[in-house]
DNA sequence: CCGAAATCTTGCGGACCCCGCACTTTTCCC
DNA sequence: GGGAAAAGTGCGGGGTCCGCAAGATTTCGG
C-alpha cells in the first residue's frame, strides 16, 4: 500500500512541506503583504525560484495545506465501511476530521484557517481549493453509490452540501464569541442540510 | 426607488461596464494569458491606470459581471412573496434567471461562464463572488424566516446550498453532450437539495 | 562501482501587474 | 461662473511569475 519513496521523492515533499509551513507561518506572524516570496525560500532554505517550482503563487502554497487536509477527509470517508449510509459516513468522517475525541483544533490549524477566510487574496484560492477538494469527494461518493459523477447530480450535490456545511460551521465557530466547541455545529450543520433545511419554527 | 443618477456616476458605471465586457470579450476571444490590462483600458477608451482605480484585477473585472448576476438573484428572491416557502421562492427565482421563459441562455454569458471556470486564474476569483453572493442571500434569507446570519447556521446553510445546486447544474450543463436545457437541470437540483439529498436507488 | 540519463535546483532576464503619488481634467453645486 | 470634490492620467517602483539554459544530484542499467 505505502511505496517505499526513494530519496529523490522524500526530499520533494519534504522541500514542499518547508515551503508551504513556511509561508503559513510568516504570513501569520506578519500579515499576507509583508512576506516576500524571497522570505519563504530563505525559510525554507532554497532559492527563489525554486518556490515557483513547487507552487505558482504564495497563495497556493498557503493554502496547499487546506487542500491536504480536505483529501484526508475524502480518504477517511473511503474507509467508512459500505454498510453505513452515506450521511452516517460523511458525518463520521466529518467529526473525526475536524474534532478529534472532542478535542480542541489545534491552534496552528485554526490561525490558519482564519488567515485564509480573512485576507482577500488568499479567499480564492482556499475556496479553489475546497472545489477541488469536491470533486475529488463526489468520485467517492459516486464509487459508493454506483453513480455517475458525470452524469447523476447526486455524488457532486452530496460533495458540494458537505462542503458547504463544513464551510458554514467552521466560520461560526471562528466568529463566535463566547467560543463554542466545533464539533456539534459540525454535526448539526451537516444534520441539517440531510433533512433538506426545513424552515425554522420561528421563536 | 430609483436614484435620478448625475453625470458623474452614469459616466462611472458606464466606464466600470465597458472594462469588464472589454475584459470578459477580449478574454474569450484570445485567450486570458493573451490580454494585457493594456488592451482592456485601450477598448473601454480609458488610461491603463484608470482601469485599477474600478478592478484590483483583471480577474476581479471578468468575474465582476457574474457578480451582478448573483445580485439580481438575491433581488428576485426579496420580490417574491412572503407567502411562499423559502424553497419555492428560490427556484421561481433561479428559473427565471438562468432560463427564462425557457429559452436558452444567451451564447455570452454561456461563454463567460465557460472561461470563468476553466482559467484556472479565474477560478477563484469566480467562486469569491460566489460566496460574497451567498452572503447576500443568506441575509434576505434571514430577514425572510426572521433569523439570524450571525447565529443561526440555518441562512447560511440555504444560501451556500443554493449556490452548490446552481453550480453544479450549471457545470453539468456546460459538459452535457448532447446538449441538454438548463431549467431542468437546475430544477433538478434544488429538489434534490431541499429533500436532503436521500441516496438514488440504484438501478 | 561507474557513467549516462533523468530530474531538480538555480541565476538571469524580462514581461507584466498593481499601487502610491502628484498632477490635470471634469463634474457638481451654490 | 467659480471654487470644491471627484475622476482620470502619467510616472515610478516593488513584486510576482515564468522561460531558458547551465550546473548539481539522484537514479539505474550494466
């Protein structure tokens, strides 16, 4: 299942990863406008030009994380067994995801996360990830389903919803003050866009 | 209602019209990576440097038309009456904007579509009015159910559902071979979405 | 173990983008 | 009509991103 991955490779992602964390952190620490992509190569110690190599824009690299973190998602809902629906899979893997054993999300992820959803440049790119990060979860789901991504609306409705409940429940759980723990919006977000959104009763 | 509208801001906006169809026609037709923010100033008949004081980017002008057809939905949906379910008063107000009367989307925006979510440069950019849109409907969606977009996931949920309905359908349509019309398939989706998405059985 | 082939890294050069600033032109409104 | 407010323009510069052609490193067959 896990190829060995000779040196060459190893170093690749190893080179990729220190870019990527590099220009989270830095941008993070210092505001999007103030890191420069000499400053990300020199943190990872290559050249310049070799950031470009790995990623076409600072944005992309930020936001590579995002887009790794959406694929394990996908994997983990590949591992749910068949015999579950697929909304029991989705949440579970959900759930899993974003609130391990109910705990806190690392902090380092959430600065990132906000970073992503607040300066306007990276906006983009993370929703460009999370779009691809679809696709690749509508396959999934067309693969358990034995539907046709190409043709069923389904799989890509079902990747698409999720997507959006995901989205929505992270951004009130960034915004809300007092804090609140995120696995339950998670839950309930995804919960509700299953029953179809039926219209609140209003209080 | 309507403002009289002065000189200056009629003078405004037709300029801020003609950059972003002269970006959009330029683009299509040759190709983005082949227009320089140059050729675009140049056939709206301003300086190159008046055409950042409208766009931060070539992206932003191209996209900013999809944007304007994301805000008449929202109006649509906010003139639709009360007394409808929120679910029948978007799809009125989808049909009515992406097929009205039935007839077949006009060839323009069918183009501009197909280069927003095909240059990968645009991508983003496309799915950022996406959500700015959604944003916007989510709030006349509260104001509709009387609930809160700070608070409830509800509004969100519907918005942001809305806008993953709409754009599958619409993608759907854009790799349909055959063609096949697009009212039905957004019809479609939206009653996919608002019966929760239950699984297909499988044939 | 060796040397050719494949692959990765790097520096250079250049086209382009985007913006701040100061200046000119146009529109507004009394 | 004339001064204030706003829009358009030219210039300059810091950055980004990429193609290209060496140079460095890893891989792999013999």
């Amino acid at each position: 299942m896990e190829e060995p991955l000779g040196l060459r490779e190893r170093k690749k992602l190893e080179t990729r990863q220190a870019l990527s964390w590099a220009a989270l952190r830095l941008a993070v620490e210092r505001g999007l406008e103030n890191v420069l992509v000499e400053d990300i190569a020199a943190s990872a110690g290559v050249s310049p030009r070799t950031f470009n190599n790995y990623f076409s824009s600072k944005a992309e690299a930020i936001t590579s994380r995002h887009l790794d973190r959406g694929r394990e998602l996908t994997e983990q809902v590949r591992r749910r067994p068949g015999t579950e629906s697929v909304w029991e899979s989705i949440l579970e893997a959900a759930l899993a995801q974003y609130s391990p054993n109910d705990r806190v999300p690392d902090p380092e992820w959430t600065a990132g996360v906000r970073l992503m959803t607040s300066e306007p440049t990276l906006i983009g790119e993370f929703l460009r990830a999370s779009s691809v990060i679809e696709r690749e979860l509508a396959q999934a789901i067309a693969e358990r389903t034995r539907t046709d991504v190409a043709v069923d609306l389904y799989p890509r409705l079902v990747a698409a919803s999720v997507g959006a409940a995901i989205e929505v429940a992270t951004d009130r759980w960034l915004t809300a003050d007092p804090p609140i723990p995120l696995g339950p919006l998670v839950r309930d977000a995804l919960t509700q866009v299953a029953a179809g959104l039926p219209e609140p009763s209003t209080h």
